[in-house]
C-alpha cells in the first residue's frame, strides 16, 4: 500500500496535469489524460487496499464503472443529483477562499500550489478558477438548488452548446391477422439544444476576514456563492422565460401542462390538487416517483390542514409518495384567475429526473478590492468584492412528467 506521502505526490501529481493545461489555455492530451488516468487507478486501488486488504478486486459497481470509464463516442454523462462532479477530479488542497485571499491580498501563505494559476489573468482583473475548486463549488451549488435535490440530473458542457435527443412519442404495438402485413409505427424523436447562460453572483467579503480567517475562509466564500447561485438556478429552472439571456424554465416549457386550482374542483390549501396533478402525469404515462416543490407559505398552509376533530389531515395515497421541497424562489405575489388576484402561488409537481440541467464546469470571476456600485465602493468599505458567473441552461427531457398547479392562495 502507498504511504501518505506517496499518495500526495500522486494528488500532486495530476492537479500539476490539470494546472499546466489550464495555465496554457488548452484540453490534457492524450498523454497526459493516459497518465491522469494511471494516478486515479493507483489511488484507486490503494484506497481500496486500505479497508479490503491486499485482496484482489473483483467486482466494480456500476457507479464506479461509470466514474471510471472513458465515455464511448456521442456518449453524454449524467450526473444523479447524490453524484459529485468532483469525484471524478479529486482535489484535497486549498480551497476557493484561499485562492481568493492569495488574488486580493498576495497571501499565498498555505496555498502555494495555487499560486501560479493565479498568473493567469482573463484581463479586467478576471480569474479562471482552477478545474477542482470549479467543480467543487458547482457541487456545493448542486446540493443547494432545490430542482436537483428534487432529482434534477446534470449534464456537464464542454462547449457554449450540446445537442441531446429525447423522444416525443412511443412506438404503439398493433395486433395482426396470420399473413397479414405489420402495421409499422416508428419512434418520433426531437432534437433539443442545450445554450450557455450566464448567471452572475457578487460577494462582498471584509479584508479583515481574509486576513484572519485562513483557511476557514474556504468554506465561507464557497458557502456565500453557491448559496447565491444555487437561488439564481432555481429560479430559471422553475420560472426562466427565455428573455434577457434566461433559460426556458420548466413552466414556460412547451408540453408542460397547467392546472389552475379552480379546475381542480377543489380550494386549497387542500391535497386534492396534489392528486389530481399526480394522476395527470399517470395518465401522460409518467410512473413516477414524484416530487413536489411549493413556497413556504404554501407549506405552513398545508401542514396546518386538520380534520374536524382537529388531528392533523392524512394525506391520500397519491400524495403520500411524493416527496415534497419548499423554495423561496417560488413568489407569493402572481396574479391569476378571473378576477385578477395579485397574491397567488403555483405548485410544481412531476418526475424531475426528467429536468437536465446543462452546465458548463469552468467557473470565472472577478476580484476587486476597488469596485464600487449605488451602495458603497470595495474601496471606502476595505472590503474584497468578488464577482463569478458560470453558464448553464435548463431543458426539459419529457415536458409531459411535469404539471403545475396554478393560482394557489
């Protein structure tokens, strides 16, 4: 088995890889891809000699097989919402604050192995953030965002655009008389284009807690731009119309039906509209499991529903199985129905692994301690403002396993 030492080294070893490349502005090569890929079977197997012994490995799960292959040509990764885009680039280094902390006060202090990466500026004080700081922030993003906790999968995109197929309509089966001809039926597919769009984040972080705070500050920055981007993407994914650089999010998408409370014969706060939804998408031939995402006041509504002797209500069968998630990024101020009413909400029901969410891997941002805006200046404040922006889209694989239900008081 490796000491700790020469496991480092190897660590070591492939962030150097990655750093070079990213230093030059350019892909691994085929060799030195070949070698990254020799350093993770090495801390592979030493990991897993570790807790099994020296006894050969026998078995790979599918999860591992699936981190560990090189995807076949036109083949495309997908990324479960409990799945970490970090894992397939490990990193156990200095974090993002450190990085930052060495960018804005020249503290390298601890963080050494990022230094040189920080050479390389994109001009007008902007900085590439290095591939494993990038894709563990995304993964901090991920864990926030309340459409992947719901099961929304993630696509990584190595260009401004990637074209997918989904399909629009099944083969249906015929029965046939003896020598008579097959009715043929084929599938229908559609083309959908994923699009880069840029969601911006600005953080403004005291230069006395820089100084002070290493290396907790990691966790801190992190915390701070992923919680703000995590917002940014639930919003387009729920509510994105497309306008002004937005993705499409999922109630503007063409396919996905609207229910307005009133045409569930039922007044919420009530389960019945929850039912009615699930058996829309049962018949749309959707199987399930179903999630639910809904504003908090929606929630404390529905969890004081009581019977008339005052126990809390029972949820009927259908609903039962959906797991539920409450988002603030969802408004208490829509107006709907006729008469207008200024104060209603929507509920968003459906299988949301149909929900792709397409997301470029490198993170860019900017580092001023000299910015300023309406509120106050980096400046006046001795402050360090930061700025990042990474670009993602939203599409929608089967619009017809998503129904929300309108109008909610």
């Amino acid at each position: 088995m490796l000491t700790a030492e020469q496991r480092q080294k190897l660590i070591k070893r492939g962030a150097d890889l990655h750093r070079v490349a990213l230093k030059e502005n350019r892909q691994l090569t085929d060799n030195e891809q070949s070698e990254l890929v020799q350093l993770e079977k090495q801390i592979d197997e030493n990991e897993y000699a570790e807790k099994h012994g020296d006894a050969q490995r026998r078995f790979t799960s599918s999860v591992e097989l699936r981190n560990r292959r090189e995807l076949r040509p036109g083949e495309i990764r997908v990324y479960q919402p409990k799945e970490r885009l970090s894992d397939d680039k490990p990193w156990d280094g200095p974090g993002l604050g450190m990085y930052i902390r060495g960018i804005a006060l020249g503290k390298w202090d601890g963080a050494q192995e990022l230094r040189t990466l920080a050479e390389g500026s994109l001009g007008g004080g902007g900085y590439l953030v290095p591939t494993p700081l990038s894709l563990s922030l995304i993964d901090i993003l991920r864990n926030q965002a309340r459409v992947i906790q719901a099961g929304a999968v993630t696509i990584p995109m190595d260009s401004a655009t990637l074209k997918m197929a989904r399909l629009s309509s099944d083969v249906t089966s015929y029965w046939k008389a003896e020598n008579a001809a097959m009715t043929e039926s084929d599938n229908v597919f559609q083309e959908i284009v994923f699009t880069s769009h840029t969601l911006t984040s600005l953080t403004k972080i005291s230069v006395e807690l820089l100084e002070d705070s290493a290396p907790a500050v990691d966790g801190i920055v992190s915390e701070s731009i992923a919680k703000s981007m995590a917002l940014g993407l639930d919003y387009a994914a729920l509510y994105g119309d497309g306008l002004g650089n937005n993705p499409i999010g999922i109630k503007n998408q063409t396919g996905v039906v609207l229910t307005p409370v009133n045409a569930t014969d039922e007044v919420m706060p009530s389960w019945m509209p929850f039912s009615t939804s699930v058996s829309t998408l049962m018949g749309n031939n959707v199987p399930g499991p179903f999630q639910a995402i809904y504003s908090a006041r929606t929630a404390g509504e529905l969890d004081r529903l009581v019977d008339t002797l005052g126990q809390p209500l029972r949820k009927p069968p259908l609903v039962e199985e959906i797991d539920m998630f409450v988002s603030n990024q969802i408004p208490n101020t829509l107006t709907e129905g006729s008469p207008a009413v200024s104060t209603c909400s929507d509920i968003f029901v459906g299988q949301f692994n149909e929900c792709l969410i397409g997301m470029r891997t490198s993170l860019a941002m900017e580092v001023s301690r000299v910015a300023a805006d309406s509120s106050g200046s980096a400046f006046s404040n001795l402050q360090v403002w930061i700025r990042a922006y990474l670009r993602a889209d939203v599409q929608l694989r089967h619009p017809a396993a998503f129904n929300v239900i309108t109008g909610v008081l």
